[in-house]
C-alpha cells in the first residue's frame, strides 16, 4: 500500500511541477526616473495558497531557498544602484523547515534601480531564482530569465526560463491575425465527432483483452468467488457488479494525469503525437510488446505490486477490499492488457484529440473488461457455455503480436516523415506489412509455431478463416509496390506515408492533384488579394492519418478538386513540420497565461497560428476566409463525405460574392 501511495504521490508531484509556470507568473518593467536612470519592476503573482520566498532566510542551508536577482551587468552597459527592494513579507515560523520565514503571497513587486551608461542600451538582462511552496510541499527551485525593454515598452511577462523581448512581443501579436465572424459561424469541436469512434475503438480493445490468457480464465473464477462466497445471492451479485465498476474506474483514472497536461498546453499532446523521439520510443515499445507477445519473454508489473494489492484485498474486505481485488487483477493482466492498451494511447495521441479522447477511450476499454464480471455475476447460467481455457488463448495472444508489430512500423514511419529523411518510403512501409502478413498467414495457417503454442492436431475453424482474410489482405497490398493506378490502396488512405512519398519519381502531393498550396499564409494572403479569391487554410500534418484520407479521397474526386483549384487559394499549413525557421524568424510566443513557447520550426509557428486564431489544435482543420480575414462559413474537421465537402466548400464561395 505504501508504494502504491507513492507512486501516486510521484505521478502528482511531477505533474505538479509542471505547473510550477502556472502558481507563479512573473512580469517585468523598466521606468524611466531621471536621466540615464531606471527602475526595474519585478512583478509576480501568485497563485491562492501558495508563496515565495524573501531574499534574506536566516539559514540557507536548513531553510527554504531565498528569492535572489540577477543582473549582467559585465558589459559594462549599466551600474546597479543599490540592492533589490522587497516589500514586506509574511513573518511566520514555518513548521516544515522549522524555522521563522519571511514570504510572500498572492502577490509581490520587486524594485532595483539602475544608472545605464551607454545611451545605446535599449534592453537589461536579468533573472530570478525563487521557490515556490504551500503548506505542505515544495516544488524545485527555477530560474526565470528577462529581456527588459527599457522606458516605453510593454511589461514583459515570463512563465518559464526563455526570455520575451520587444521584438519578440510585436511577433507574438503579429502571429493573431484577428478572425472576424465568429458571432455568425460559432466554433465546434470537431474532436467531439469521434467520441463514439474513439469509445468504440476503446470497446473493441477491451474485448480483446478478454480473449487472452491473463484475462479470460478469470472470469468464471472471479464470478463464482462472489456469487458462492456468501448466502446472500443478492450481495454477492451486487458485489461482482461492484468488482465490475471498479474495473472500469481504473481504467478510467489511468488517463486523468494526461488532462494535467492538457490544460497545461492545449498543444502539449498535439506536439507529443508528431515528436519524433516519441515516435521512436513508441516504434521500440510496441517491437518490444509484439516480441513479448509472440511468447519469447513476459512484460510484467513488479511481483511484489499485485502482491501488496492482493494482501489489502484481503485483509481489508468490504467494498475497500473489492477495489483492491479490481486493482490486482488490472497489475496481473499488465502483460496481456499493457500492449494493448499502448495501442489506445498512441492511436488516440496520433488522432491528436487530446485527453478528453484518452479518457473516453479507456473508460471504452475498461467498460469491455467490466462486463462480463458483472453480466455472469446476474445470469451464472452462461458461465457454462464458455468455451475452455486452451491453447487457443495463446493463439489470439500471438496474433495480437503481429498486429503490434504492423502498427510499430506506422510509428517509425510518423518519425521519419515528420523529420523529411526521404528513406522509409510508402513503398518500402507496405513491402513490410506485406511481410508481417505472410508471416501472419502462416502462422494461421500451422506453418510456424512460437515457444508456448501447442501442437496443432486439426486446423480450427477460426484459423482458417483468418488466415484467408489475411492472405486477401496481402493480395490487396502488393499492387501498392507499383507505380500505377492501382498503387492508391484507399481502403489504407493515411496509414502508408502518403503518394507522392514513394520511391518512384513523383511530384508533391497537391501537384498531383494539380492544385498550388502556398505553405505560407502571408504568401497566400497576398495572393488572394491579388487574384479576389478566398482562402481555403488547410491546417495539416506529415503523422496526419485523417489528412491523407481527405487528399486521397475526397480532395482528388472532380468536384472538389475543380473547386479549389479554381475558385480558391489553398494554403496548407503543416503543423508538425520539423524543419527550423531561419534564423531571424524565430521568436519566444508569449502566451495570455504568461507561459513562453519557443516558435523554432515551423510546425511550431503554424501549430500556434492555428491554436491563438482559431482555439483549435486539431487535423485536419479546414478555414474559409475573405481577404479581410473574415470567416466565410463555419470551420471544418475531418469531413470523409465528398458531397458535404461540396456543399461546404461552394457555401463559402457564396458568402464570399456577397
């Protein structure tokens, strides 16, 4: 019980410090006293319960760690004049550290004056090292650095330790574009129309789940444990029901860490899905889990975790023990339900939905669990037309591996897209599930057995049915290693890399549709202007599985192609585009919470646009605008039906001659 406590105890204080930006925000000014002299005003706010700390503490080694200033005064360029003046603190004799503190609540202002020298000078260097704590825990110490603009700038706001200067505030505001028409065309979430997708898909996991071996023999187990364990056959249903629910909690709580994150940066999951090294670590994780699968080695939870759960079980009783007994089962499963569940958290962060997507994907998953336990617990008679515990369990364990192992691959190839290496090409990612597919054919078929199949006397039905399914699979692929027609594989759209990334010579993905996408919205801007069309902004990634099917799918159909290529000017906008901008573009995005992005590529840049204009961080994400900025029709996600498409498309051009 005391590791799990710590481990929650860790989970939330990690997550905490994530936060650290949030509890405190600081801002900075310079005002002008008499001439060459300035004072630097250091604001911070404070969140409720929190404070910081003085720069005098009598004991910094037994203490808590002081507020303190710094300057770079080494150039030469100013003189500090006198010391850092604090306002009066709080004097209180601070239990945790056992000693009398001085800090600071709600709000502080810190003032230091200074003589610049060299009339030149337009901006002061500084920092500020402070911690911040409440009643009953500390979070690390961090630094803030300042870029002042001197006499006649804004204050300038820092959450973090990048700095924001003038030149960098007047980026920031030239980055909002100022959308007008949201009164006409209220914004939706267009994540909400996959809800029942992602639960589905969630569902279905679930019930996979419950055809492997750590899973499926505990259910009669389980279910007559409750149902015979007590006289009262009334509470012991209610209490298989109650084990039930417990079940799909968990599993539900697993994802609300992730809503932390979340509200922390709206792009955080957005970045995480497109991050290479994420990609690559997801590429390794899920080989491993297919390995794992196919029987050569076990991933499991520490022994002693499902130990501890067990013991509480049954020492506690009651509904407390029920919990227990729910939490052991999840711990003891990990090593048929882990990889699959990995599966829910990277195809949810890949949709780039968010948290709320993952809770309802695993509230999916754990409902699936949930089921059964609480089913036979209310009719015990369908317990008996359970099939048998058998090899066959093992059998849906390695196919599930080669399943792993074809979605390892799609990370890889999100990886490699995303950082333009031009080697894993379309053709060579479908020469490989070609492969897994044979591999997986005969498999089904009895050609190739793995370390815990049994000997196969007779063919299952199930096997061969399969194994017929996957062969007309691989059938379907091969013509994808072709520079033809047939290459398309639209049933596929999104999951290969996309047409135009092949190893033939080909020309980009638009041009072979014959439509000119400006990867700029300025250059798009002017030439809507110039030529009085509207824009169609096509916010859109390389890892977009959903991108690539509306290109391939309802992008390349006549009407919609005709429409944008002639009434519109197409401006894509990649927003997990890894290239670096020049130089002299990149800045530090001072965000309204105060926190400080850096824009250092260019899916960095387009990812805000889309967030600070529009409040959505989803793809595909289609605008319509004049070219006053003004919507021209309701924005639009992920839309597989070409006629909708159509009709939205040819909306906006009405709205447009109007």
């Amino acid at each position: 019980m005391k590791q799990f406590i710590f481990i929650l105890s860790s989970i939330f204080f990690t997550l905490t410090t994530l936060a650290q930006g949030e509890i405190v925000v600081w801002e900075a000014s310079a005002n002008a006293l008499e001439k060459n002299s300035y004072e630097l005003v250091f604001k911070a706010a404070i969140a409720p319960g929190w404070h910081i700390y003085s720069q005098k503490i009598s004991d910094e080694d037994m203490g808590p760690i002081p507020t303190e200033f710094s300057f770079k005064t080494a150039e030469g360029n100013f003189d500090l004049s006198g010391t850092t003046v604090e306002p009066e603190g709080v004097a209180k004799f601070d239990k945790t550290f056992d000693m009398e503190v001085t800090y600071f609540e709600e709000e502080a202002f810190f003032r230091q004056k200074i003589l610049v020298k060299n009339a030149a000078q337009k901006t002061v260097a500084a920092s500020v090292l402070f911690m911040v704590c409440n009643d009953e825990m500390c979070l690390p110490p961090e630094t803030i650095d300042f870029e002042i603009p001197l006499a006649g700038s804004a204050p300038v706001q820092a959450a973090n330790n990048l700095q924001v200067s003038a030149e960098d505030l007047q980026k920031t505001e030239q980055l909002n574009i100022q959308v007008k028409g949201w009164e006409k065309y209220p914004q939706e979430d267009p994540a909400q129309q996959g809800y029942f997708t992602i639960f589905f898909l969630g569902f279905l996991g679930g019930l996979i789940a419950l055809l492997t071996p750590c899973v499926f023999p505990m259910i009669p187990l389980t279910v007559s444990f409750f149902t015979k364990r007590t006289k009262d056959k009334r509470k012991g249903k209610f209490n298989a029901f109650l084990y039930g629910f417990f079940i799909f909690a968990i599993y539900v709580l697993l994802s609300l860490p992730f809503h932390l994150l979340d509200s922390l940066d709206p792009e955080i999951l957005n970045n995480v899905s497109t991050n290479f090294t994420l990609n690559i670590i997801f590429f390794v994780i899920f080989v491993a889990f297919a390995v794992s699968f196919f029987g050569y080695y076990e991933l499991t939870l520490p022994a002693s975790w499902s130990n501890k759960m067990d013991d509480q079980a049954t020492k506690i009783g009651g509904v407390l023990g029920i919990f227990f007994m729910a939490l052991t089962l999840a711990l003891v499963s990990f090593s048929c339900t882990g990889p699959i569940l990995g599966s829910l958290l990277g195809g949810t962060l890949s949709r780039d939905g968010g948290a709320i997507q993952l809770t309802i994907g695993m509230g999916g998953f754990g409902l699936a669990l949930a089921l059964p336990f609480a089913l036979f617990a209310l009719f015990p008679n369908w317990l008996n037309s359970l099939p048998k515990s058998g090899g066959w369990l093992n059998s849906v364990k390695v196919v599930l591996g080669f399943l792993e192992l074809a979605l390892a691959f799609k990370f890889l190839s999100n990886a490699e897209l995303v950082m333009h290496w031009g080697i894993f090409k379309r053709e060579i990612f479908i020469g490989i599930w070609i492969l897994i597919g044979i591999g997986l054919a005969l498999y089904l078929f009895g050609k190739i057995r793995f370390p815990h199949d049994s000997p196969i006397t007779k063919l299952p039905v199930w096997r061969k049915v399969l194994g017929t399914v996957t062969v007309a699979f691989v059938l379907y692929l091969i013509p994808g290693l072709t520079n033809t027609s047939y290459a398309n594989l639209k049933l596929l759209s999104g999951f290969p890399p996309p047409l135009f990334y092949s190893v033939y010579e080909k020309p980009a993905s638009h041009e072979m549709m014959g439509l000119e996408a400006y990867k700029s919205f300025d250059a798009g801007l002017k030439a809507a202007k110039e030529q009085h069309k509207p824009l169609l902004l096509d916010f859109t990634g390389w890892a977009c599985v959903n991108c690539r099917k509306m290109e391939e799918q309802v992008w390349s159909i006549s009407q919609v192609n005709e429409l944008i290529r002639e009434r519109y000017i197409l401006v894509s906008l990649y927003v997990d585009d890894r290239e670096n901008l020049p130089k002299e573009t990149q800045f530090n995005y001072l965000k309204s919470s105060g926190r400080v992005k850096k824009i250092k590529t260019v899916g960095d840049k387009w990812a805000t646009f889309q967030t600070l204009n529009f409040k959505n961080n989803s793809q595909p994400y289609y605008v319509l605008l004049g070219t006053n900025g003004e919507l021209l029709n309701a924005p639009l996600g992920y839309t597989p039906d070409v006629n909708e498409y159509t009709a939205w498309l040819q909306k906006g051009l009405e709205n447009f001659e109007l």
